[in-house]
C-alpha cells in the first residue's frame, strides 16, 4: 500500500436516522505525531447531517460529542452549532458585455442539462454570475438599460417613479421558477492559507444515465484572492480529492487551473473560473489544496475548503448504503 493510499483510503460509512433527520459519519486516519514524549494519532472525519422530510425544517441548534480512546479516557465536548457556520449575502447578476474584456475571470455562464431525462443537452445561460454582497459597489444610473446583457431587457422593465427604478417581468420570475434547482445557491465555501483566500460554490447541474449507469454532474466556480496583493503569489499546482458517497475516493493533480498559472498581485489580485465534475452517486463532497509559489521562488500549500455535491433527487433510494 502507498503512502499516499493509508491516508485516502475510506475504511468505513456510519449511518443513523432519528426522526428522519439521518447523520452519516466518514472517518480518515491522517497519521501520527510525537509531541513531548507521548505520540498522538490524528483523525479526519466527515459528517453529513441530512433532513429526509425537508417540508419540515430543523435547525442544528448544539453539538455534543464523547471520545473514547483505548488509553482509558473519555472527553466530552458540548457547543453551539458545527464549525462556526454563518450566512453569506450572495446576488445573482448580469454580466455587462462590456466588462468581460477586463474581468480577469472566465466569462462566466451557468451550465445545466435539460429537465427531460431523455434530452442530452446542455444548456448555457451566458453572463450570469454571483456576486458577495461586500463586493457590491452601489451606483446610480439615468440610462434606460444600464446593463449590456441579452436578457437584461427581457427580465427586467424601467419604472422611473420606482426607487431603483426597474422592476422584475413576469418573464423573470417564471424563469426563476422554472430554472430553481439549477441556479440556487446552497452554500458559500471560504478558507484563508497565508493570506490567500479561496472561495468555492458549487451548483447541481442534474443527472444523466449512460450505458446502464447513473451520472450526477455539478459546476464549481472557485475564486483564489492575494489580500496581500503586495507580495505577489502565483498558483502552481492544483490537488483535488473528490468523494462519492458509493464509496470511490478520487485524486486529481495537474499544473494551473484551466491552462493558465494566475499571478496574484497588485494589479490583479483575483482569479475566478468555475469547472464540472461528475459522481456516480447524488451526492459526495470535494476538498483539495492549491500549490502557491512567492516572489523568492518558496511555496506553500494553500487550503481548498471543503465543500458539498448534492443533487437534491428526490428518490432516496439512489444513496449507497
């Protein structure tokens, strides 16, 4: 067994449901360490808390944990919430035709297939992206259509009594309705490694059957910031660890992302792109690290929060048990 093989290598899944709200646990052992004469044994664990009835929200209000070790000891641990979760403000906006050539970023487009298990295609809704709300900066304009977009005009009508003055068409609100799995936003995935920042939000794009087998796909869009800006970073490598709930455990490695090794400086601080990846199962989780290079040619590893693939299907009884 490689080295690399004891550390990704999934031993067991537990599962337990209690008034349907069903907890699954993951462990992974990470290894050992010597500290002061005692040596110390590491573990990861993954947890997935899921509501089975969600016409009935619950909120996980407090944390209560016991662990035993074969030492003799046992510690309890008791708190508010998991992991120290809060709410981000996130809008989804138009791209301005006209910004796409100095937005260092890809042109972003929200990708998913059709709703008809027997349609093939991907759909491709150009321009639409999401924006934090402590990136938002509020401005005025006199102008009829502000924004440089195909649908701007088609979603949206001018009121100049009303403050702002447009107002959302019918035709918004049933697009909205109608493309809702494919354009909510589940969660916001933040983590800072010396002072860069990568964000992750992922998005379920649906499921198709091919050759007698179920494929669940999900876009990831990933923004890497310098909030030092001063001492340019420039992103090497990339490593991904990507985990079906079938039990598969996959790593991917390679130069950059999307072509390119992004320099973050000054100049240009950020670096957004959003990529697909697929499970054979409705839901798993992905984590990984981003190899970081400094101006002195030193590197360091720079974190991937880990974050969550759901498919939101509705059939249960897909889920590997």
């Amino acid at each position: 067994m490689s080295l690399a093989c004891r550390w990704l290598s999934l031993s067991e899944v537990n599962k337990e449901v209690t008034s349907q709200v069903r907890v699954t646990v993951i462990p992974f052992y990470m290894g050992s360490r010597a500290h002061q004469l005692q040596q110390f044994y590491w573990w990861r664990y993954c947890v997935r808390v899921e509501n089975l009835r969600p016409d009935e929200p619950v909120t996980l209000r407090e944390r209560h944990w016991r662990i035993f070790s074969l030492n003799g000891t046992l510690e309890t641990v008791r708190g508010r919430g998991v992991v120290g979760v809060k709410s981000h403000a996130y809008y989804q906006v138009l791209m301005d035709t006209r910004d796409i050539p100095y937005v260092r970023a890809q042109a972003e487009s929200v990708t998913f297939l059709g709703a008809q298990e027997n349609n093939r295609a991907l759909y491709t809704i150009p321009g639409l992206d999401y924006v934090s709300h402590e990136d938002v900066l509020p401005y005025q304009s006199l102008e009829r259509s502000p924004i440089r977009h195909e649908l701007f005009d088609k979603f949206l009508s001018h009121e100049p009594k009303q403050n702002p003055p447009f107002v959302s068409r019918e035709t918004l609100r049933n697009w909205q309705q109608k493309n809702h799995p494919w354009l909510s936003l589940s969660e916001v995935n933040k983590e800072v490694t010396s002072q860069v920042r990568v964000t992750v939000i992922p998005f379920y794009m649906g499921s198709r059957a091919h050759q007698l087998q179920q494929f669940y796909w999900w876009r990831y869009c990933v923004r890497v910031e310098n909030l030092r800006p001063d001492e340019p970073v420039t992103l090497r490598e990339r490593h991904w660890r990507i985990f079906s709930l079938n039990g598969t455990l996959e790593t991917v490695r390679g130069r950059g992302v999307v072509g390119v090794e992004p320099r973050l400086s000054r100049e240009a601080p950020a670096f957004q792109y959003s990529s697909h990846v697929s499970l054979q199962a409705p839901s798993g989780h992905m984590w990984g690290s981003f190899k970081m290079e400094r101006g002195d040619g030193s590197t360091f590893e720079c974190r991937i929060p880990p974050f969550n693939l759901e498919s939101n299907e509705d059939d249960d009884s897909k889920h590997t048990q």
